[in-house]
C-alpha cells in the first residue's frame, strides 16, 4: 500500500536508508511506549527530516503556520558525512538538534505527545529557534496538535491524512528562508 502522502523540498531530506529509520522508530516506538500512524511512518522513512513542499497551513486560530522541518530519528552514529556544524549550539551536529529522541526530552511536561515537526515560532523560523521549538506533535490517538508554550495544546486535525490536506503553498507575505539542504 503506497501511503506517500507528502512532497518535500529536493535535496531537503538526510539521505539514509529506509530501513534505518524503519528500525530507528521501532526503537523509539518501543522505548516511549507509543503507537505512531501508519501514513506517517511510510512518509518519513522515504523523506527523512525534510522540508515538505507546502509548508503553511492555518491554526486552530486562524493564524498561517509554517513547518519549518521535519524532525528525523537518527542517532549520532548514523548520521551521513560530513558534519553540519549546529547554529543552535545543542549538538555538534544540527541534525541531532532536529532529532525527535533531542526534541521528546524537551517537553518533559507532556509525556503524551509525540513531536514530527519544528514550525514558526511567533513569526521566526523555528530553524533559528536556539530554544524550545515549537511544534507538530501526535496525541495517543494520533491527532495532530500544536504545541505553542508547553500548556497551550490545539488541535489541528484529526489524523495525519488530515493534516497533510491542510498544507498548502505560503502567501507572499509569509516570509519563508530557503531550506538548508542537508
């Protein structure tokens, strides 16, 4: 069953091998005790960390929301060379920084959400964002939500699936870096 939902910025991915990242979210799935949906995993073991194509979307508030990235499962040791020195001075490499094993233990107040994606942070880009990011997260039932200040939760869609529908081209009047292509 093709479940490959999204399109991503060309050369915006880590290039890795699927199974890799098949097994590295086993692992988390089995550590953290969670379930994670099906469109979802097939997406990101084909796209790994990458910048989808469509990138904004509208809030629960109606405000434009940008996905800044999505986060990757990688440890240190898979990581391809060579090293990308981080701006956000929390790994050597940035992309441990982008890592969902990194991000889950930032958000120690709510164990049962699930991080995917960085997004905007109050108008930056959450890829300058040397802090807490803001971001995509999956419920226990897989519902998309924001997570905007570790206690302002909102949902966004109900499912994966419905997320994706939501993405769409930014306006003009969205700023949007270029994606840094790993």
């Amino acid at each position: 069953m093709n479940n490959l939902l999204l399109e991503f910025q060309q050369g915006s991915c880590i290039e890795v091998a699927p199974n890799v990242v098949r097994r590295q979210i086993e692992r988390f799935i089995y550590w953290h005790k969670v379930t994670l949906p099906d469109a979802y995993i097939s997406n990101i073991c084909r796209f790994h960390g990458g910048v989808p194509r469509h990138q904004c979307f509208k809030s629960p508030d109606g405000n434009i929301r940008v996905v800044g990235r999505f986060f990757n499962y990688l440890e240190e040791h898979e990581l391809p060379s060579p090293c990308i020195p981080s701006w956000r001075g929390q790994h050597d490499d940035v992309r441990l920084d982008y890592s969902v094993w990194f991000v889950i233990e930032q958000i120690t107040g709510n164990q049962t959400l699930v991080p995917f994606a960085g997004i905007d942070t109050e108008g930056r880009d959450c890829r300058d964002a040397a802090d807490y990011f803001f971001m995509l997260a999956f419920t226990q039932d897989h519902e998309v939500v924001i997570d905007e200040s570790r206690n302002d939760i909102k949902q966004v869609a109900r499912s994966f699936e419905g997320f994706v529908k939501l993405l769409e081209s930014c306006p003009d009047t969205v700023p949007i870096p270029k994606a840094k292509h790993w």
